[in-house]
C-alpha cells in the first residue's frame, strides 16, 4: 500500500505505463496540460479504479494523473499484471473496465457539448454519486464530493463564477445540499437525474 498528498502525480503525459495503480481510498484525476498552461481534466478515478485507462501497459501516457485528495493506493507491476491477465476473469474485468472508461469519455463528451450548465453539474454528480455507490460509499443519498468550483470547471469546460451559480439553482431547487466533511446530499435523485439527463436505471438513492 502506498500513499500520495494532495497535488502529487501517479504518472505524467509523455511517460512510459509501466505498472497499473488501483486507487484505494481518495480521488484522482486524469488531466491534459494544454498550451495556454489551463489543465482541462478528462476522467476522475475514484475507489476501485484502475490507473490503465485501456491503453494497456508499455505505452506513453497521453495524459497526467494527480491526486484531487490524500491518496491511498496499491501499485501493480508490469510482471504481477501480466500474470493476472493470464487469468480469463481478470482479463475481463480490466476490458470491462476499458469499456467503461471509453464510455464515461463519451458521456463526458456529451455533457459538454449538448448540455446546459445546470444539466452538466447535474450529470457529474449523478455520475460521482452512482460510481461512489457502486463501491459501497454511499449513505442514505449521502456522498463524498471532494472537487472545488476550479476543478468542476476543469472539468465541465464553464468558468467558476458560472459553475457557483449553476450549483445554487440546482440546491434551489431542492435537489442537493451540502453535508460536513466534503459530502453532498442528494434530496431528489430522480429529479436531479432527469436534468443530468443521466441514465442509470438499477440505482436508487436510499440505497
């Protein structure tokens, strides 16, 4: 088990995948260092999931990973992975994790292109609260939702000023509140999902 503070770096653009990193506890993101010097993040990595991003290992890195909070994770080497993609089930369940990683990158796609400032809040949070559940972090519509208005605007392509009065419209309206320690709370998932236009029919809020 390894650990990494706040800001640190799993990988950066350019370097060579040699071992994959399953995050344990803590959040990460994926990111693009442009031009212009902004960092547009393109993929979160939350408990449970893998650095690889279906690229497989001995390729360059097309993007970062950074730590969003304190980081705790297990790092696996180019020789144990192999081993364990000798091994049908493991080797389907790092495709299907491929498959889901392409997937949110296209729903990430959608989201900024098509969808409005409030809808794109929406669906993030929606996202962050299905996959949070998923891992068994959830409590009664409660979650952890550690990204600033700066790293929601990294992610959604708004500005700040945009993303904090988005945020107020949606709490408004009854769908979200703010809970101590980093959490929110979502007061009306179904509602908050049909303006996220977010589909995720087997999940339900109090679970």
């Amino acid at each position: 088990m390894r650990e990494l503070q706040k800001g640190g770096h799993l990988a950066r653009e350019g370097d060579t995948m040699r071992s994959l990193h399953l995050i344990e506890k803590g959040w990460a993101c994926r990111y693009r260092m442009l031009r212009d010097g902004s960092k547009p993040i393109t993929s979160l990595l939350l408990p449970g999931d893998i650095s690889d991003n279906g690229q497989g290992l001995h390729t360059r890195l097309e993007f970062s990973i950074k730590a969003i909070t304190p980081l705790r994770f297990n790092t696996i080497d180019s020789a144990s992975a192999e081993r364990l993609f000798e091994r049908p089930r493991i080797l389907r369940l790092f495709r299907t994790s491929g498959h889901i990683s392409h997937s949110m990158a296209l729903n990430w796609i959608i989201n900024v292109s098509a969808r409005s400032a409030e809808g794109r809040i929406a669906n993030l949070l929606c996202e962050c609260y299905a996959r949070s559940h998923a891992a068994g972090l959830t409590f009664r519509g409660r979650y952890f939702f550690p990204l600033t208005q700066i790293e929601i605007s990294d992610v959604l392509g708004l500005s700040s000023v945009h993303v904090s009065r988005s945020i107020n419209k949606i709490k408004r309206k009854g769908l979200i509140e703010n809970c101590d320690h980093k959490q929110i709370r979502i007061k009306n998932w179904h509602a908050l999902a049909l303006l996220g236009d977010f589909n995720h029919d087997d999940l339900e809020l109090t679970s």
